[in-house]
C-alpha cells in the first residue's frame, strides 16, 4: 500500500531528491509525507538530507523568493510577518481532542475531526505553485536519552532557513530511526502571499496540535512561533510525553552562573515572555545553555537538564550595548543572523530601546513606514513592532556553553521562576522547601501578559510554571508530575522566585535596575552552596543587606545601600495576601484534580503572612525578621 502511494506521489520529485525520501526506511515518516504532498499539491519536493551545499541553498533560495533580504552586514537577512501575524496567537491555536477525552477548562480546544477537517480544508491545495521542503530534525542533542526526532513539511523557506538556526539537523538520525520510534511533525503553509511575501488569508489562520499523532497543523501564518512546530508547539507534545515517563518538559532558560574557585553552578529559569529570561541567560561573565525550552531528568539520582535548542529566536526589543552587550555585540557583528519585523532603512535593521535614535522614515512590518503613521483602526504604527525577532544560532554568542550539545545534560543546582509581579513579592527569595518553591513561585507564578501574545498586553493573569498556554494534560496532573519528580533524587535542586518589576506603591517606579538581576543570580548561586545565609520571612528565605553590599560591589561596582535594601526587600503583607487569595481563586475554578499540597502551602502561606501583619503591621522591614527570628543557617 505504502509503496502504491509512494509511487503515486514520484512525479512531484526529481531522482535524487526521490532517492533521499526512500533512504529512509521508517513508514510513518514517507506515510506523512505522501499524505502531505496529496493534500497540499506543491509544485515539487525539496527533501533536505543536511549537506553543505543543501543548507546554503536554502538560504539562498529564502532570498531569492523574497521571504528574506539581505542587510549590510555579512551574513544578516530580514523578513516580515504580516501586519496581523505577529506573536502567537491564542485564539487560533487549538489542541485537537477526542470526543472520549477532555483537557483543562483553560486550554483552546476543539474537537478533533472537526479541527482535523477544517484545517486540511485550509491547507488543500495550498502549495499549489510553490516547493513542499521537508526538514529533518531533533530535539536535544542526538544520541541522547533526551533526544526527539522531529520533522518538519514547510512551503517556508525562511521557516526552512530558521530551523537550521534553531535546531540540530537529524536526517542522518532519521536513517537510523527503529519503526517503532516516537517522532514528532509539522505540516505548515503560509497560504497565499502577497507582494511583501506574507500571508494573505491571515483571518483564517489555524495552529492545531493533534496530540493523538504527535503532529502540529499550521497555516496561512508565517511567524516563527506559529510556524515553526517545535517551538512551542512541540513542547505541548513534549509535555504529554514527559507526564506519561515520569520527566519534566520546560519552558526554560539554563545558564551556568560561575562561583568561588572556578565553580559553576546551572540555574534553570522559567520567566513568561518579555519577563527577563533571555537577558538573564546572557548576563555577561555568564555561560548560555539554554533560552527558552528544556528537557528534565532523572538520571541515576541526578536533576540533569538540555537545552531541546541549539540556537535563538529572541525579543529584540530593547538590547542594546549597555545592558544586553553580548547578544549585541553579535547583532551588529558578521555572523548569520535573520532579524524579523524590525525596521529597515539603507539596509540597516533598527528596533525600540536599540541606545539610538530611529530613523524617521524606513521599511517595516506595514509597508513603507514614516514617523506618525497610522493603521486602518487610527492607531499609531511604532518604527518596530515590540515583539521584533531575531533568530540566531547560539554558538555565535561568546558566552555559549561548552556543554551545550553534551548528550549527558548537566546537573541543575536550582531552578528559579519569575514574572511581572509589580505589588507583592521581593526581588528574589527561596522556597522553605521543593514543595513551597514550586508552588509559592511556580504555580502561583502571576504576571502581566506582554506584547509577545496577540491582542493580550496589559493583562493580569495567572500563568503556572510560565507554562500555562502550552499544558497538554490537566494541570492538576502536570503539578502532581512536578511535586513528584524529586522524590527518587539523591540531591533535590533548590526553588528561588525572583521579581525584576517589583514598583515603588506610590510612584509606580521600578525598584530594581535592569543589571540587578546578576545580583540575584549571583545570590542564588551561593544559596545552592550554603555559602551565605538567609532570612526566613512569611513568603520564603531573603538576602541578608551584608551579602547583597558585597555582590553589588564585585559584580556591578555599585553602592548598595540599606535604603534601596529595605524598600526592596519589604515584605508587603496585604499584597502578599491579595495574591494568594487571587492565584487560590484561580485553582479552585479551573483545577479540579488540584493535588492537596497546592492547598495546604497557600494556606500555610496566608497563616505566616497574618501572624506577621498582627504583630508587625502591613509593610514589614526586612530587618525585622533578621532580629525577631533566628537566622537561617545553611
């Protein structure tokens, strides 16, 4: 039968890219595949097995289509979303779930043969003209326990291009593929395109993930994290896979923070997006494992991490030379870099918070842009859009760990969860234990929602674990999967919540500057290690002043003074409570299957914070706890 289909999709090939199909044995892959050219009707085939000359002539052929233009810099290219294709969007991104199956009230959902129908209605015929490239893939380093095949079926070449930044290449690792081994594919079409190369039909946009086959559905989209599967996408997959063998799918950023004596330390770090967890894992001085997405596991007793990656496709919004001066230095540097709805001018990419002044005049998302101009709605046209992009492979950065691709892992010392919290928790603290860390910071983890999700800046939400958008089970299983997973570890990773946003009540102003945040890094680092101690609190364990003078003076050459440690580390006891009284009203509504201890730390939480507020009022100094309670010895 398979071989019947095969030979009725041969025409769509020329030999040798008929040849390289065949060479791989595996039936599901050259099943999806025909299934793929039957429905969407390209033009022809393009099967890239990984060689040189392949991946050069992908990138030459995103240019030559227009998906891509070369800038001044060696190396540099730029592409446009549509004006309305430019962060994720939620909406239009659904699981597809069986009638005899159910997911959590929170998670977009649709039946599953309705979705099914409507999508591959979408995608009929829709590479009608164009080449169906079949990229081959995987997540994490190959040989790998942590490893996953994956391929992806794209009419893109930018996203063909994006994805040999982004990702490890494994056809090879697909030739070698047992019939039995779990992969998971993307079918993705940008759908007709107009002059500019972006997608026409974008009110008939559609990202379904049909966790039953492992396969991620997108169309008439060309952003990357729409488009591409196994960004977040994948990881919803990943999730269901992680639940059902016992291991943690993440959405982290691994960095190796370097301590006395030539120690380093790996820190993971979940953050929601525009919340800091790119610029945490470039801290300078610092090693980058990982920027977004990890794998988790068990391994013989030891917490060991991957970054599923191997390179980045990050906010620009806001680098520049003073505070992001490692990123940038390779933003500005020969190197193969594509940057995404930025704007252009004599060839040069420019975006908001760059350190210079913008043109006036240029090319961005909407056309040809000048200052003051105006959509259809009124609203004013910014120079960049605020969630501009720029996708570049990790090893270009000076600062890559050396341990990235290392099929091991490495050991993770601590993990550390924190979003836009600008009323209650301090800048950064450490949980009484694994359970209080996961649930105080990361299940109650509350944020303001940024310019990274369609139609959604400026809205307060609850988002467990940073992860919320992309759970694939019900998250009462997910958090029981988290609270469990320690449990046959030799050495449990310690849970900070760290809190870049963190507001003066009555001027709204930011506490903390945007390097602060090595200092609490560099704090974190030396709890894992019993180091220095710390003050128990209500909420969690805090720096002592002492400790925190001394970072500030050798990391940032800064005076910290006791005024800016007591603002900071003030615990706010009636924003403390509203917040738990919100995260517990959110659990209680959409988490039916809410293990017991989700519970049990809330409240046990509440009762220290009402204990304090009775004997020492509604805002309580840090000092305070250092002199009522004995101090926290390592």
């Amino acid at each position: 039968m398979l071989e019947k289909t095969l030979e009725s999709i041969k025409a769509k090939f020329d030999e040798i890219n008929f040849k390289k199909l065949i060479a791989i044995t595996y039936p599901k892959v050259l099943s999806f595949i025909a299934e793929a050219v039957l429905l969407c009707n390209p033009k022809d085939v393009f099967i890239c097995s990984d060689t040189e000359e392949e991946i050069d002539y992908i990138r030459r052929m995103a240019i030559k289509s227009g998906e891509e233009k070369p800038l001044r810099i060696k190396g540099h290219t730029y592409h446009f979303d549509g004006y309305y294709d430019q962060g994720r969007d939620r909406d239009v991104t659904k699981f597809l779930v069986p009638k005899n199956d159910h997911l959590s009230p929170t998670i977009a959902q649709i039946e599953r043969q309705k979705g099914l129908a409507e999508v591959k209605s979408l995608l009929k015929d829709s590479m009608k003209d164009k080449t169906l490239i079949v990229r081959f893939l995987t997540l994490g380093p190959a040989n790998s326990i942590f490893s996953i095949l994956c391929m992806e079926c794209t009419d893109s070449w930018y996203v063909a291009h994006s994805v040999d930044l982004l990702y490890r290449q494994g056809y090879k690792e697909f030739l070698k593929a047992r019939p039995d081994t779990e992969i998971f594919i993307t079918l993705h079409s940008a759908g007709r395109l107009d002059k500019n190369m972006t997608s026409i039909d974008y009110d008939k946009k559609r990202i379904y993930i049909d966790y039953i086959k492992n396969t991620v559905y997108s169309v008439n989209t060309q952003y990357a994290g729409n488009s591409i599967g196994f960004k977040k996408l994948a990881l919803r997959l990943a999730i269901r896979k992680a639940h059902r063998e016992g291991w943690l799918a993440e959405h982290f950023m691994i960095i190796g923070v370097k301590g006395p004596k030539k120690r380093k330390t790996y820190l993971a770090g979940a953050f929601p997006s525009a919340c800091g967890k790119t610029s945490t894992a470039m801290l300078p001085s610092e090693t980058i494992l990982a920027d977004d997405i990890a794998y988790v596991r068990n391994i013989q007793g030891i917490c060991r991490a991957v970054n599923v990656e191997k390179g980045i496709f990050g906010i620009i919004h806001d680098i520049n030379p003073k505070d992001d001066p490692l990123i940038y230095k390779v933003l500005t540097s020969p190197a193969e870099v594509i940057f995404s709805n930025v704007l252009v001018k004599d060839k040069r990419p420019y975006w908001l918070g760059m350190g210079k002044e913008l043109p006036k005049e240029g090319i961005n998302f909407s056309g040809n842009w000048y200052e003051q101009k105006r959509d259809e709605k009124g609203e004013l046209i910014l120079p960049a859009h605020k969630n501009a992009r720029y996708t570049v492979s990790l090893k270009a950065l000076d600062n890559c760990d050396p341990a990235l691709d290392d099929p091991r892992g490495v050991e993770l010392g601590g993990i550390m969860f924190g979003g836009r919290d600008y009323r209650a928790y301090v800048p950064v603290q450490e949980g009484l234990s694994w359970e209080h860390g996961i649930i105080a910071y990361g299940a109650c983890l509350e944020t303001e929602t940024t310019f990274a999700i369609v139609g959604q800046e400026g809205r307060y939400e609850i988002n467990i674990m940073s992860i919320q958008d992309f759970i694939s089970i019900s998250l009462g299983k997910y958090l029981k999967n988290y609270l469990e997973f320690v449990k046959s570890l030799k050495k449990t990773p310690r849970v900070f919540g760290v809190n870049y946003f963190l507001t003066n009540l009555k001027t709204n102003k930011f506490l903390n500057s945007r390097q602060d945040k090595h200092i609490w890094i560099k704090w974190i680092e030396l709890r894992i290690h019993n180091d220095v101690e710390a003050t128990p609190t209500p909420t969690g364990l805090i720096p002592k002043y002492k400790d925190l003078k001394r970072l500030f003076k050798r990391v940032l050459n800064k005076d910290y003074t006791e005024d800016s440690y007591l603002e900071q580390f003030t615990l706010r006891v009636n924003e403390n409570l509203a917040k738990l009284q919100r995260v517990e009203g959110f659990f209680r509504k959409n988490i039916p299957d809410a293990p017991k201890p989700l519970f049990e730390v809330i409240q046990q939480q509440r009762e220290r914070l009402l204990k304090a507020k009775k004997e020492f009022g509604d805002y309580i100094s840090p000092l305070v706890f250092e002199k009522k309670l004995k101090l926290h010895k390592p």
